[in-house]
C-alpha cells in the first residue's frame, strides 16, 4: 500500500490518495480482504480519519470518490 503513494503519486494521509491506493492494494494485489482488514488494526486510521470529521463523514466523502475508484478498478 505505502510503496503505491510512491508509484501512483498520492499524497500520503489525503483521503482522496488513500482511497485510491485502497481500491488498488485491495483489487490490484495479492492482499485479501481479510488481510487487509487485519491491516487496519495496526495502523493510526483514527488519527487519518479525525480531520475529516470522524467515520461516518469519511464515508459520505468516500462516497464522492467512487467515480474516481471505479476508474482506478479498471
């Protein structure tokens, strides 16, 4: 996920970037789900998601970027 900042030039902890590089290490890469959801449990998401306002804006907000995910997909 992180050498992704490097190859795509994402910015890294902007939301934009991170769902982003998300969609690619989740669909582009050999990570399971479940590995990739046991990833989050060591990483500072918390702190990432507090100067969004906190989860649920994080969602609404990710819900903009999904035209943008879908490109990333394909």
């Amino acid at each position: 996920h992180d050498a992704t900042h490097v190859v795509f030039g994402t910015i890294l902890f902007d939301l934009k970037g991170e769902v982003y590089n998300d969609i690619w290490t989740i669909f582009g890469s050999l990570v399971t789900l479940k590995e990739y959801s046991d990833f989050f449990k060591f990483t500072i998401a918390d702190k990432v998601f507090s100067p969004y306002g906190g989860f649920i804006k994080v969602f609404f907000a990710f819900l903009a970027l999904i035209p943008g995910c879908i490109r990333v997909f394909f």
